[in-house]
C-alpha cells in the first residue's frame, strides 16, 4: 500500500467530536500531496466554521494520524479559513519529528 493511501486510511480515523464524522467525510482536509521518496506529505485542513471551538484539536489529530504512516518523516499540515490559523499552523511546527 503506498504512503498516499495509507495517509487516507489514517484519516478516516480522525473524527470531529461534534459532528460524529471523519474528516475525509465532512472534507475537511483537500489537496493532499504525498512526495513518497522523501517520506513528505502535505495537506490543508479547513474547519466546518471560521470560530471552530475544536478546530485546533482536529489539526493536531490530522497531523498525528499523518505522522503515525510508516515512511512519512515530516507533514506539513496547513490551516485554513480559521480564526486562529496562525496560531494552529506554529503548535503544528512544534509536533514535527
């Protein structure tokens, strides 16, 4: 199984609390790019709503779900039409390997 489609099956493990989904489901995270030589993969997540309360949460979770695929060293996880997107994007940094 490539590392793209492993990165699917981990995603389909991240659920939004309130909404009883998985984020692939609600999509919620698009434009996924898998560099498998390099191990590198890139997403963009954008929450249900601008303010959304466990929008940092769902970011953090996508980024470990995509870090737990055996043979991604890094993942770049970039936040979208969310009030405190900056904010997520730098405790992302922090998560890396």
């Amino acid at each position: 199984m490539s590392i793209k489609e492993q990165v699917l099956e981990k995603l389909k493990s991240v659920y939004d609390p309130e909404l009883k989904e998985d984020v692939l489901t609600l999509k919620l995270v698009y434009d996924l790019d898998v560099d498998e030589e390099n191990g590198v993969v890139s997403i963009k997540f954008r929450p249900t709503v601008e303010n959304c309360p466990v929008g940092l949460q769902l970011s953090i979770a996508i980024k470990k779900a995509i870090l737990s695929v055996d043979g991604v060293k890094k993942a770049n996880v970039g936040v979208e039409n969310f009030i405190w997107a900056k904010e997520a994007e730098e405790f992302l940094k922090a998560l890396d390997k």
